[in-house]
C-alpha cells in the first residue's frame, strides 16, 4: 500500500511539473521609461540629464514563504529584477535615433509645427494637411515622411529583438506611439485611436 501511495504521489508530481508553464509578460512601466527617454533625445534634441544618486540603501527582499521554496524545487526557476529593464541603446538604434534627430532639425520638426504632419495613433508619422507645404515641396515631405516611418519600424523591431523578445514589436510599437504623443508639444498634431486628427 505504500508503494502504491508512493508512486502515486511521484506521479503527480512529475504532472505538476509538466503543467506549469511560465509566462514573461511585458514590462509595460519600464518600456514607457526607455521610450520616453529615446523620445526625449529625438524631440528635445538633448540627452536626458543622469538621475541623481540615491542615498537610500535598496530595500529589503521579503524572505520567501515555504510553499515557494517547494515549487522553486520542483520547477526550474525564471527570476527576473524587481524592476525589468529594457534595453534600448545598442549601435542599430544609436544610428536610428541620429538619422531621427537629423531629420526632425532639418525638416520633420517645422513640418509639426505648421500642422503639415502629424503621429499617427500606431506610433508613425503621416501627412495630415498637404496644403501647407507648397507644392513644389510635397514629393520631398512624402520622401522624408517614408525615411522617418522605414526608421521608426526598424526602431520597434530592433528594441523587442534586443530585448530577446520579437513577439512584443506591437506592444514595443504601441508604448512609443503613447510616448511621441505625450511628448508632443502642445500645437501638434496627433491621431486618436479612432485615426481622428486632434490637435494638442
């Protein structure tokens, strides 16, 4: 009768180890901070100042309950940092992010100030009133429009790869479209979620 209990109890152990899965979900609040700050470089044209050092020793862990420390025993663990970090400065999105400063100082930015262009609500840029530019110019803004969308799509692409998660480029994509429009000075012009043009 003990074996039987035994073998039994093995057994649904190894189910329960076959059952748990674990989900990496996306750090939604730390995605927001990194593309606040590569948006900040492109729109203020200035690096974001360093944060000031803390003085505040970090905080103490909670000691693990029990039942944790079983299940850590029976299921390989997958820790992550208290807070995740995303990464988003490699040598690809360095280069995309000066072609993105260089455009906006020479074209993209007066192009948002007179209402010519807009962020769309899926985090690109598009003509929103061609009848600002002369016409002699619209082939260029609809040239330096394409280049800035190629940018930002290989941008979203290239932080979820370097982060060692290409299923999360439309959250990634989503994230800084949120951002462009925060950061967008008041005057601009930005899609809603319905693809209605509003001005800030």
């Amino acid at each position: 009768m003990r074996k039987i209990f035994i073998g039994l109890l093995a057994t649904m152990m190894v189910a329960l180890v076959g059952c748990v899965t674990i989900n990496v979900y996306f750090p939604e609040a730390a995605a927001q901070k990194a593309a606040d700050q590569f948006i900040g470089t492109v729109l203020d044209r200035a690096a974001p100042a360093p944060a000031p050092a803390s003085s505040t020793p970090p905080p103490v862990k909670p000691a693990a309950r029990p039942s944790a420390m079983l299940l850590d025993l029976l299921v390989p663990a997958a820790y992550a940092a208290d807070v995740p970090n995303i990464r988003i400065e490699n040598a690809t999105t360095d280069a995309i992010r000066k072609r993105m400063q260089a455009r906006f100082n020479s074209t993209l930015g007066p192009l948002f100030a007179s209402g010519a262009v807009g962020f769309t609500h899926d985090g690109m840029v598009a003509v929103r009133d061609a009848s600002k530019v002369p016409l002699s110019q619209r082939a260029q803004v609809n040239a330096t429009v394409a280049e800035e969308n190629r940018d930002r799509a290989a941008l979203y692409r290239e932080v979820a790869n370097a982060n060692g998660h290409p299923e999360w480029q439309s959250k990634i994509q989503a994230t800084f479209a949120k951002g462009w429009i925060e950061r967008a000075p008041a005057g601009w012009y930005y899609q809603d979620a319905s693809g209605a043009w509003k001005r800030k």
